[in-house]
C-alpha cells in the first residue's frame, strides 16, 4: 500500500487554460509539490507516483502546475515525465465513502474511478482533517459510517469548485494522535485516523526514541571535541530507563553507535530508516534527541534550549517538552519552532526534535560532558512526555499551546538532513 506525501516545451502554453495543455506524470513516491520553483518553498502537498498532471509552463528546471480549478503549484522537473501530446491528466469521480473501525482507530475508505491529486490539511480548533480531491467530482454525497468507527464524529462533502471536492473528517478530541493516507488500488483511496489516546500517564504508550546521529554521522563537534552523537545516545538511553520505569514502552532507533546508511549514500539514508522504523511501529509519540550548533559565522557565544514540532498535533507535547526540559536543565528557552526536519515529516502520529543545549557553546560543551547535566536533559525530557500524556486527555489541554499550521502536512522527498 502507498501511504501519504528533455523535451522542448514551446508548445506549452504560458498562462491560461489551453487546447494544447500538456501533461506530466510523477515518476517517484512521495513527490513533492511546492508553491514555487525551487526547494525553499514550502510543500502545497505530496503525491504518489503515477499521477497525472496537467502543466501551466515549464520555469527552469521546474514545471508550474495546476491542481484543480483554482490553484496552480510547481513540481521538479527531475521528478515527472512530460508525456506526449493529448494524454489526459488525472481525473475522477468519487462514487462512495464509507467510515469503518479497524484496529488502531477508523478508516475512511474513498471509491474513486481513478487515482487524483490530494491534500490533507489537519486543523486542531474545530478538531477535524480536511481532504481536497483535485481534478475530481462527488458523483454522490452519501456517506456510511459503520458502527464502532470512534475516531472520526461527522463527514461534510462539498463540491469546492468545478474539479476540486472537499472532504471534511470531524474528530472528537482536540489532540489527535495520527493518520496515513494513500491508495491501496487505483480505485480506493484510504485514510486511517488513529482514535484518541485511551488514558492519561504512560503506562503502555510506545515512544519512539531516536538518537540523532551515530557511526560516520558525528553530528556537531564541540570546541574540545566532545561529539554530539555521543551526547544524544547517552541522554537517549537514560531517557529510555525513566520511561520504561514509568511503564511506558520504548522503542529505540539506535541502541550503540551505530548510524544508518552511509555519508557517500546522503543524510536521507540516515534519517529515511529512524523514520520509518517508528512509523511501522505506530508509536502513540516520537522525540529526537539532539545537541545543537550554532554553524560557521555565528557567535559561539549562543546556547540554550530549542524544541521543533511539523504537525500542528505535535504543538502541544513539543511546549510541554520545551518547558520541562529548560527548567530541567536552568538553560535559556530559546524558543518553540514550527520547522519541516526530516524526521518531523510524518503524521502517523505526533513527532517532536529536542536541541538541549549548544554544543558549540565552550560553556553548554562542557556541562554537557558530566553525568549530571545528562540525567537532568533525560529528566526534562522524561517529565514533559508525562505531562503530554496526561494534557492530552483533558479538554483544555490545547487551551494555552497555541498552534500553527502549515498549508499541508505528510511525508516528504528525501530531504537533505535535519534541516528543511
């Protein structure tokens, strides 16, 4: 199952809707679309291969396209095919929906006549998933929800416009938990909502601990050499034991120093395998464990403590996080950041990256060397996913987190590290 995420171009016309409209079709999974023509710009949404597209023009090394009747977005010309002239782009009907349990939580299956381009937009007041299906139309607006389906309360469908039909998915908590999305066959489309957490504290959550770095990645390097790797397993591994003295389950992306793939290979085939280890696992909560550094041209001076989330599910226990760890370890609480890290890049359920400190700091390198401060990050850590666990179950536990959310959310290309 897919889960969500060289020709001469003088005939492609420059704006409009043209006669002589040429297509692309997407060659990779996970294909990302941008709101414009370079890596920098964010993600519109991610798409499976095999996709049709229709183009607008082609910009450098970039086609621009059109999604739906209304929005127009850019994808990578390294990524799709320019098909021959006449083929059709991608279009569908939706002909059924039906809301059924299955183990985890609900699964919403969509009959399709054909595989069409989505977008799936979490928003956390009112609780609800909003699906757009472009270059598609409800053929129909019945919806069957089957007994025991708890995850989702209420399904609206509207017609958006002409080519673009929108599917709202009305949850009943504010914090949800996860989902996937993507096509089994060409003529379903699923969408799996985990149901909400069933009790507060940890007993019997599995979290997904992953130590950043390891083996050939080093990580950052202090100014006497201390070797952030080393740092994150060994708070990793303390962090570990207080969970699982708690009653928590932990599942370790690294155990030893050990990383993943190689540098010759790129950082995606590090961080391609923590991510999806976890992801298989369907852990209730993911943390990355990290030691920051401040990169060349920045004061060594800078320190403190920096908490990153992706999804807006991920704002509260990446605040609580944040705030237990700071006061944990008495450095500066830098701030919260809303940031597109490699390993964040997944709604299967709510993902948050730590930097406890500077290692580039002479002064967090060298507290960062005893025990002691080590335990107090694991600690920090440890008290701020107790105290998620136990927000998420209250009806105000979002009241005060605050949120933002990004135009689209899921998984993304191979990325190029930690950093967007």
């Amino acid at each position: 199952m897919l889960w969500v995420v060289g020709l001469c171009l003088s005939c492609l016309p420059q704006t409009g809707h043209a006669q002589t409209e040429r297509v692309v079709k997407i060659l990779v999974e996970n294909a990302a679309i941008r709101s414009g023509p370079t890596t920098e710009h964010d993600r519109v949404t991610v798409l499976p291969s095999g996709l049709k597209l229709p183009v607008v023009r082609k910009e450098g090394g970039w086609y621009r396209i059109r999604l739906g009747d209304s929005q127009e977005a850019y994808v990578s010309a390294d990524i799709v095919e320019l098909l021959p002239e006449g083929s059709a782009p991608s279009q569908a009907k939706v002909t059924d929906v039906s809301v059924r349990p299955f183990e985890k939580g609900t699964r919403i299956v969509i009959s399709l006549t054909a595989p069409v381009p989505f977008r799936i937009v979490q928003r956390l007041r009112p609780a609800a998933l909003i699906l757009e299906l472009f270059n598609c139309r409800l053929s129909q607006y019945g919806v069957r929800q089957l007994e025991g389906a708890d995850a989702v309360l209420a399904i609206e469908q509207v017609q958006k416009t002409t080519n673009t039909a929108e599917l709202t998915f009305h949850l009943p908590q504010r914090q949800q938990t996860g989902y996937t999305a993507g096509f089994p066959s060409d003529d379903t489309m699923a969408i799996d909502i985990r149901r909400p957490y069933q009790s507060a504290g940890l007993q019997d959550k599995l979290i997904g601990i992953d130590p950043g770095h390891g083996g050939a990645w080093t990580g950052a390097i202090g100014p006497t050499g201390l070797r952030e790797k080393q740092a994150n397993l060994d708070i990793a591994l303390r962090l570990k034991q207080l969970l699982e003295t708690g009653g928590a389950r932990v599942l370790m992306t690294r155990e030893t120093d050990a990383g993943f793939g190689s540098p010759g290979a790129g950082q995606a085939s590090d961080l391609d395998p923590r991510r999806e280890l976890t992801k298989q696992a369907a852990c209730d909560l993911f943390v990355s464990v990290h030691n920051n550094d401040t990169g060349e041209g920045t004061s060594r001076s800078v320190g403190g403590t920096e908490t990153y989330y992706w999804t807006p599910m991920s704002i509260l226990p990446a605040k609580v996080i944040h705030a237990n760890l700071g006061a944990a370890l008495g450095t500066q609480c830098r701030f919260i950041s809303w940031r597109p890290f490699y390993v964040l890049r997944e709604t299967d359920c709510p993902r948050v990256l730590v930097e406890c400190c500077y290692l580039s700091n002479p002064d967090e390198e060298a507290a960062l060397k005893s025990v002691d401060f080590r335990h107090r990050a694991a600690l920090g850590v440890f008290c701020g996913i107790r105290e998620f666990f136990d927000k998420a179950m209250t009806t105000d536990g979002l009241e005060t987190a605050g949120e933002q959310e990004p135009g689209s959310v899921g998984v993304q290309e191979n990325g190029d590290g930690q950093r967007p």
